[in-house]
C-alpha cells in the first residue's frame, strides 16, 4: 500500500521555524511506522533526522507524536493509522533537529529522584529477597523504559518545572522496593514544590504510556505515601 508521511522538519542551522515536509512511501500493512521512516531516509531523504536503537518497543528511543499522540515508531502499525500520517517530535523539548529533542533536561530531573537501590546495610551472604507481594508493589514501575511519552503529554511539564511522570514513577520503583532504605531522600524531594503536587490527575501520562504503565495510579500512590510518612 502506498501512504504519505507528513513529517515536521526543523534545521537550526537552516531554518527560522519548523515547516512540513511530505513523503509518499510503498509500505506493508503490517509494517511499522519506524519502517517507513526508514524508507524515507534510506531511499528519498538521507538529511531526515530521529532516534531509533533496538526498533522492538524496549529502548525507548523512538517516541515521537504520531497522529497527534505519543508513540513508540517501531510498536505502531501503518493499517491502524490510514493512509496519511502526520510525525511530529514530543511536546515540551527543545527541538534539536527534525523529530530528534534534547531530553538532557528530562534526564536530569529523572536523577534527581535518586534512581537506583539504596541500601548500606551489610550485604547477607545471598541476594537481598522479596516475597512475590513485595515484588508486586514494583511490578507495575519497574517496566518503564524512559522514553518520555507521559512527560511530554504533561499539560504542566509543558507551562513549569516540575519533575514530570517519568521521574515520579521511578521514585516510586524504590520507593516502594522493600530492600531500599533511602525512603526519606526520596520523599523528600517528591514532596518539593516541582514535585508530585503538581500533578492534576488528568491521565494524559497513562494513556500515553507504551508500556501500559499506570502511571497517574503510582503518582497517586507516592501522594499518599508522603501524607503517611508525615503523619
């Protein structure tokens, strides 16, 4: 089948604004949005610029607006989208070129929440265990890939600083991770005026989440974890 790509371009070193650039592409149905990208640099365009790495849903490095919506190129069908398809890069980031934004800034708000197990403990002469409840708390979290889809679907991400959806929801991989002890480093910055107050419940971040994460669901649960751990 044969679709048109309507994609959003942007050189700094050319442009003063972005501008919209079409591509007509021969495609399987069943092929992904990423393939026809690669067609289009490949074989018409080798100047269009966007991330891509594992292309199986699993790195993150292709998310992008597709349609309208956050989406991972490489997890999107072109017979579920029609024969016109418009690519745009993320809301919210600098565009440093074409579909490719500078996400340096989501990264660091990511370690701000101390991302990683915390435990000064003497380390016991096996792995640190966990009963199958205890890893259920974690299940859920534990899955993202960091591809910035819930960020950039944020309202409040795009208007102020805040530390956004994907940062919360790996403070809450540790937070509620039986075998980390940095509970109150964390809460403490979870509970700062950038942090999970911010948020206005508005689901935009789960909907927008590759993985299926629940994500205003763990934001929620981190609000009630500050409330119980200051009362």
């Amino acid at each position: 089948m044969q679709v048109t790509l309507r994609i959003q371009r942007f050189n700094p070193e050319t442009d003063t604004k972005p501008h919209y650039q079409e591509y007509t592409v021969e495609v399987e149905p069943t092929d992904r949005v990423l393939d026809a990208l690669n067609q289009v640099k490949w074989y018409q365009d080798g100047s269009l610029t966007y991330r891509r790495s594992c292309a199986h849903g699993i790195c993150g490095s292709d998310a992008m607006r597709i349609n309208g919506r956050n989406r991972l190129a490489c997890k999107v069908l072109i017979k579920d989208l029609g024969p016109k398809i418009t690519i745009e890069p993320l809301l919210g980031f600098k565009v440093i070129k074409d579909l490719v934004v500078d996400l340096e800034p989501f990264f660091a708000q990511y370690r701000t929440v101390m991302p990683y197990l915390i435990n000064d403990e003497p380390p016991p002469t096996r792995e640190r265990l966990q009963t199958p409840e205890e890893r259920e708390l974690i299940e859920d979290t534990s899955k993202c890939i960091l591809c910035a889809c819930c960020t950039s679907a944020c309202p409040i991400f795009w208007t102020t600083e805040w530390l956004g959806p994907a940062a919360i929801v790996n403070g809450h991989r540790f937070l509620f991770d039986s075998r980390d002890r940095a509970t109150e480093e964390r809460l403490a910055v979870l509970n700062q005026r950038f942090g999970v107050w911010r948020c206005r419940t508005i689901f935009n971040c789960t909907e927008a989440c590759p993985r299926g994460i629940q994500v205003t669901h763990a934001i929620e649960q981190v609000k009630r974890r500050i409330l119980f751990e200051q009362s």
